[in-house]
C-alpha cells in the first residue's frame, strides 16, 4: 500500500510578508515622537505621576522584547531616545516596577469585516523554578509554580482580542465567558472554536447569549443535553455556515460521521493557529519574570500588544496547492 502524498502549501504574498518581516526587526517601529511622555497634571492629594502610561508602557515593551533587567531597560530607553534627538527623560528602575503593578496595558488590534470568529485555548507558562534544561539534567531542586494564559484570537487578522491571566488550577471553561466580555457588545461574534475542555453548558450559553455558534467537540463521555438547555435546542443559530449546529447536533453529526469527518466539515483544524500564537507568546521566554501576580498580568499583556504589532505589519497568506 503506498502512501498518499503529503499536503502541500504556498505562501501567496512572500514579497511583503519578507518586508513585513525585515520591518520587525527596526527600531523606528518602537518610538512615537508625538507620543504622551508625561502625565497630565491633575489635582488631587500627593504627588502626581510624572510619567504617562504610554512612556511607562513604552519602557516594559523595550524589555519584554530585548528580555532585559529594569536597570538594563532603562538604559537602553535612554540611549534610544538620545538616538532619536529627544530630551525626554527616562523614569528609574524603581519607578517602572512600581507603575507595572497597576497599569493598564492599551493592546491595539484590528477590526474585520463580518462576524468575528475566535479560537481560544490556554496554555500554562512558568514563573518560578528551575529551568527545562536543569530538571531534565539534575532533576527538580525545588517544586515549578505556573499561571495560566487564556487567548481569543480573530481568524481573520490574526490579532489577539481577549487575554486573560489566572493561576495555574483554573479551568478553561469557566474563563471563556470573561473572554466574550473583553469583545465589544457592538461587535457581532460569528463563531468560537475551542477544543473539548469548553464542552460545558456555560461556555455554549455564554456564546449564544452572544449570538454565536460554537465549533467545539463533544467529549468521548459526552451524552445528549436536555432540552431545558438552551445550547441543546437543535437548530441553527445566527449567520453562520449550514454546517455548523448547536451541541446535540454537533453530537448527532459526530456519532453518524465520526469525529474525524465532523472535523473537517465544520472547519475545526483551524484551532492550529492559536496553538502557534501560544508559542509566539513563548518566544519572549518560557518563564516571566515578575513574581507579583499584577505585575505578571502586566507583563503578559505587553507580550500579547508586542504580537499585535508584529502581526500588523504583515502575515504570511497562506493556500493549500495538493
């Protein structure tokens, strides 16, 4: 018997997705000059800030990206701005640590045309103990801590739209309904794929009270929903595709296809992409450094607004050929 051929790809648009990724690599994408260095002055009691959130934001995305120490970033925020012919000056280590605790990280993305269409998963990132490579040497010195990382990302640009930051015993189902509510309620949601963990009644309320449908596996136990369920009602909700149903006839179509055929039908495998953006996320390092847990949360929503901006100067477009 012989084997079939593999599945071939061709990127389309391989001249600007090379300039795209040349352009990743330049400063001048980093520095605004007409860009809020301080903080507005208000009144109040105590000392203003003298600092905005946007110079402050600007400092962790310089070390985030360069995986710097505060001290190191300061410095290199200074020999940037010297570079730039501005005289800002540059806020003290002491300073961005403590603003990093309750800033709030302005993450840009971009709107599509249509529904928009997610794909969440989570994935579990270190933050304190010993390294891969030590554990695997010397074995573990001391136990390995991890938070978790829940994403939504929009199939068609490829933005993250919802992040959101927990500690490592949260589940992904009870999440999903906080990511919904990161979307603006003006922006109508076509569909959310997820994998089996989101098979539960409050992820498919949590979609259909949003008007969309979801692309979600039935679990290997999984049995038929009562119809005082709403996401049991077996018909088709919203704009979508014909062949993507609610829960029992998500069940219906997996017993009668099997799964590997309803996969296909529905568009499933396109959860692929938000497995690559959990290791775009990794790239900046496999553990983050901070131990304060908002300082953490800071620290990966500058990850996550650093991927937005790679991701929109440009994408590989990518088409199967075989």
């Amino acid at each position: 018997m012989t084997r079939p051929d593999p599945t071939r790809y061709r990127t389309t648009n391989w001249k600007s997705y090379n300039e795209a990724l040349k352009r990743r690599g330049s400063l001048l994408i980093w520095l605004d000059k007409d860009m809020t260095w301080f903080a507005p002055k208000v009144g109040g009691n105590g000392r203003p800030p003298v600092f905005s959130d946007a110079a402050v934001q600007f400092c962790l995305m310089v070390k985030v990206l360069f995986g710097l120490p505060l001290r190191q970033t300061t410095g290199m925020v200074a020999s940037i701005l010297l570079m730039a012919g501005l005289d800002w000056p540059v806020p003290d280590f002491s300073t961005v640590s403590r603003r990093q605790k309750r800033i709030t990280v302005q993450i840009s993305n971009r709107r599509a045309s249509g529904p928009l269409n997610l794909l969440v998963d989570s994935t579990g990132i270190e933050f304190l103990g010993d390294g891969e490579w030590l554990a695997r040497k010397h074995g573990t010195q001391r136990r390995r801590q991890y938070r978790k990382v829940h994403l939504a990302m929009d199939t068609t640009t490829g933005d993250i739209r919802a992040v959101e930051f927990t500690s490592s015993d949260k589940g992904d189902s009870p999440v999903l309904p906080h990511l919904l509510d990161q979307i603006p309620v003006d922006e109508q949601i076509g569909t959310v794929t997820g994998d089996g963990a989101f098979d539960t009644r409050r992820c498919h309320s949590a979609i259909l009270e949003r008007g969309g449908t979801a692309i979600i596996p039935i679990r290997k136990n999984g049995r038929r929903w009562r119809e005082n369920c709403p996401a049991a009602l077996d018909m088709v909700l919203g704009p979508v595709a014909d062949n993507v149903s609610p829960r029992n006839e998500i069940l219906k179509a997996t017993q009668r296809l099997g799964r590997a055929a309803w996969k296909r039908w529905s568009g499933y495998h396109v959860r692929s992409r938000i497995e690559a953006r959990m290791r775009c996320l990794k790239s900046f390092g496999e553990r983050i450094a901070s131990r304060d847990p908002d300082r953490q949360t800071a620290e990966v929503h500058i990850r996550v607004a650093l991927m937005n901006r790679f991701n929109a100067l440009g994408t590989a477009e990518i088409e199967r050929v075989a």
